[in-house]
C-alpha cells in the first residue's frame, strides 16, 4: 500500500497527505513553493499546509515570508498514537454495551478483520486453545500463540508443517490453506474460509452447540492423528 493512501487511513486528505510528503522531501518551504512542487493549486495549497498545521503535521516559520516545515514522521507517529489511544480508551470505556441475550452467528469477512479476529480470540483465551490451519495463517498469529503458551494456556495445533513452540502440542497432517477452525476455553468458536491476501469469510459465535460441533471434529481428527502417529 502506497504511504498516500495510509496517510488518508490515518485522517489526512490526500492534498494534505501530498503537501506532507513534498515538505518532507524539501525541508521548509512557502505555500507558492509547496504549490510549484506538489502541482497543487496555489489557493488550495495554503488551505492544505493550514489543515496539516492544525492536525499537528505540519509546523508555520513566521517571517517576511511564511514557510512551512514539516513535523518529523517520528514524532508524528508517536503524537497520533498518543491522540488515537486516548480515543480508543474513551470509546472503550463510554460506548454502551451490547445487551445481546442470543448467541447469534455472526460472519466475519475480509483477511484484515478475519486476522483480527483471529488474534483477538487467542489473547482473549484463559485456559486452552485449539486451532486447525495451514502454516501459511498459522505464521501469521505465531506471536500470539507463542504468548499464549507463555501464560501457561494449553496449546493443541493442527497444521501441515512442523512449528517450535514451546509446550504446544502440534499434529501434523495435509492441509490445504483455507480452512480454519479455532475453539478457546470451550466457549467461542471461529471457522470457516481464511486464506491469506485473498477473500476470507469465517462464522464466529458463543453458541455452545456449534462450539460442541467443531470441538468433536477437532477431537476426532487429533485422535486419527494420533492413531497414526
């Protein structure tokens, strides 16, 4: 992904993503001269370097001739991780919270929010967790499983390659990348398509009667498994 497009994911436009990255590349520079550079219009040029000062981007160097210089990318950073963590925590601890009764089957789509998921549910987990997939996604959330294994959970992985972790338990069988099948503490189950870069599409749920279901299957095939090992 190109660094335009996530400048504008973190809440720049794109003419401020731009006017960003040409002071970066100049140093400091008047609006005419951002304006020259960039090929943006003169007058939406200072409109722009206006918005990147107001968003904390962008610094004013009063003079004969205003000039703009650019906040560094460290610094940037570190000040919208700071803004971004205050507002999750105010979302964490002011959005209301679901009054959900159900245990619905919820579908979850997209690598990104499939992984996400994915990861969530191994932090989240306080006792086990068992988990069938193919290396390829396995390596993805290898640094979550390996914590869980720190924090003393049981870990029982069925995978297509051998992979060192620690006091996990690891079946070895073919697997196609795909499927994916996840159950933690015997509560939550996530299962369906994950292939990674490529459209995914997962059911995630708390109800106990699919999480019986998938955590049946996941036992049959450990103890084939085993029968054969």
């Amino acid at each position: 992904m190109e660094i335009v497009e996530i400048l504008i994911k973190a809440g720049f436009t794109r003419h401020e993503s731009l006017l960003y990255l040409t002071l970066c590349q100049e140093g400091e520079l008047t609006g005419y001269e951002a304006a020259k550079i960039s090929g943006i219009s003169r007058s939406n040029a200072y409109l722009t370097l206006a918005g990147l000062v107001e968003k904390g981007a962008a610094w004013k160097i009063d003079g004969e001739v205003v000039r703009y210089t650019p906040v560094p990318p460290q610094e940037l950073c570190l000040n919208l991780k700071r803004e971004y963590q205050q507002l999750l925590d105010y979302i964490e601890a002011h959005a209301p919270q679901l009054k959900q009764e159900s245990d619905p089957f919820i579908t979850i789509s997209g690598d990104i929010q499939v992984r996400h998921k994915v990861k969530n549910i191994i932090n989240e987990a306080e006792k086990r967790i068992y988990l069938s997939l193919s290396n390829t996604e396995l390596k993805l959330v290898y640094e979550e499983l390996q914590a869980a294994v720190s924090r003393g959970l049981k870990v029982v992985l069925i995978t297509d390659q051998l992979i060192q972790m620690g006091t996990a338990t690891v079946y070895l069988t073919n697997k196609t990348p795909g499927q994916i099948r996840l159950i933690a503490d015997s509560t939550v189950v996530l299962t369906g398509e994950w292939v990674s870069n490529l459209k995914a599409n997962c059911i995630y749920s708390k109800n106990q009667i699919l999480v019986a279901l998938i955590k049946d299957s996941l036992t049959n095939e450990i103890e084939l498994l085993g029968r054969k090992g």
